[in-house]
C-alpha cells in the first residue's frame, strides 16, 4: 500500500494563474518532504522541501504547505508558466529511505 | 558535472534474458538507489545502498539482485528478465550523512522494455 498519495493524476491550468498540487501521506513517522519535478526522458530534480518543523517554505514562485495533523501536503506555483508543464513527484524521507507518489501531470496552457 | 551517469539508456530484452543496469555518481555520495517508474505507481524503490558495503531491498526487490561495487557505483541485475520488469529504471545518490534535509540525485534513466 502506497504511503504517499497523489489522487490527482492530472492538472490543467492557464498561464499566469495558480496551480495547487496536493500530497497525502499515510505514515506520521515522515518528517521530511520534497517535490521533484521531472520533464519526460529525464530524471526527475529536486524542487523544494519542507521539515516537519514548519508548515511553510518558500522559494521564488514555488511554495510549500504542510498540515500535519491532515497528513497533507501542497504545492503552489505561483504564477504558472509553461515551462512548468511537466510531472511532480511528493516524496517523503524516512530515514534515507525515500517514498514517491504516483505523480500528477502539470499542463501550463499559453 | 556529471552528477549521477546511468548507462544503458535504452534496452530491449527477451523474456529470460539477463542484463546488468550501471550506475555511477562522482559527487561523494554514501547512499545509492535503485527505483522503477511505472504509469499510475510513481518511482518505486527496488533496493538500495545506505554505504559503500551495505545492500538492502525496498518495496520491489523480487528478480532484482545488486551490486556496491565501491562508493561511486551501484548496478542493477536482472538474471531472467519477465515482461513484469518492463519499466524505466532510475537510479540516484545522497549524502547519506543522516542529516534530515537528505536529497536525491537522479541519473536520466534507462528505458527497459521485455518482449
């Protein structure tokens, strides 16, 4: 069974706007969390990581929200562009060892 | 500037077939990972290398076997390939320092197919 859940394989939204990508998790052991982004025929890269500690990182466009207590995590992209149009992966560590979600397929349209 | 170097990046094989996947990283990393990415099941951790000397399995190590062979390189084998392991297989690094803020490091990937 999947620790780390994305419901949303997909998301479409229009240049300029917000992009919400939601993350769950199921183990409250996690303490660390990142989102990769990964662009096809490529490895996915490190984009932005939250601790436990905090409910917020930011960096540039890109912001991260942790609610622990839900075991819910987002991403916002704001403003999206269409460069960011590829697949982000939630990921959590758990002492090196890192779970993945399935993924959600970001689509900035011009 | 190499970062984490997978080779090959694509392979075909026929069911029964045995292949070795490579993976090396030149930035001194201690941990070193072996995923598989699957349509609708994400990257899913095969087996993995805490330090140079130490293997162990992640959530789908079965017809997967591994090798530390020093701190730079960490290859994966299929011995008889099945059409299940069609996938494109990741491998990536860490500090592996047990330092909270740990990342991964991917190579580009290796597109396996098994007819």
């Amino acid at each position: 069974d999947q620790q780390v859940k994305q419901n949303s394989p997909s998301l479409s939204v229009q240049e300029g706007r917000i992009s919400i990508l939601n993350c769950d998790y199921t183990n409250s052991m996690f303490d660390y969390f990142l989102w990769y982004k990964k662009y096809p025929a490529e490895g996915p890269t490190f984009l932005i990581s939250i601790s436990s500690i905090k409910d917020k990182n930011e960096d540039g466009r890109f912001t991260v929200f942790l609610n622990k207590s839900a075991k819910h995590l987002s991403l916002h992209i704001v403003p999206s562009q269409p460069g960011d149009s590829a697949v982000y992966f939630c990921a959590a560590n758990n002492f090196n060892k890192f779970y993945f979600g399935s993924g959600t397929k970001l689509n900035v349209k011009p | 500037n190499a970062g984490v170097t997978q080779t090959p990046k694509f392979q075909v094989l026929k069911t029964g077939q045995s292949m070795t996947l490579q993976c090396a990283q030149d930035m001194n990393h201690n941990s070193m990972y072996w995923y598989r990415q699957d349509p609708g099941m994400g990257l899913r951790l095969i087996y993995y290398s805490a330090s140079e000397g130490t293997t162990d399995k992640g959530e789908v190590p079965n017809g997967y076997n591994v090798s530390r062979l020093n701190k730079r390189e960490f290859s994966l084998r299929l011995e008889s390939a099945a059409p299940s392991q069609t996938s494109v297989y990741f491998c990536a690094s860490s500090e592996g320092q047990g330092g909270w803020d740990e990342k991964l490091f991917f190579g580009s990937g290796t597109q396996l197919s098994v007819l």
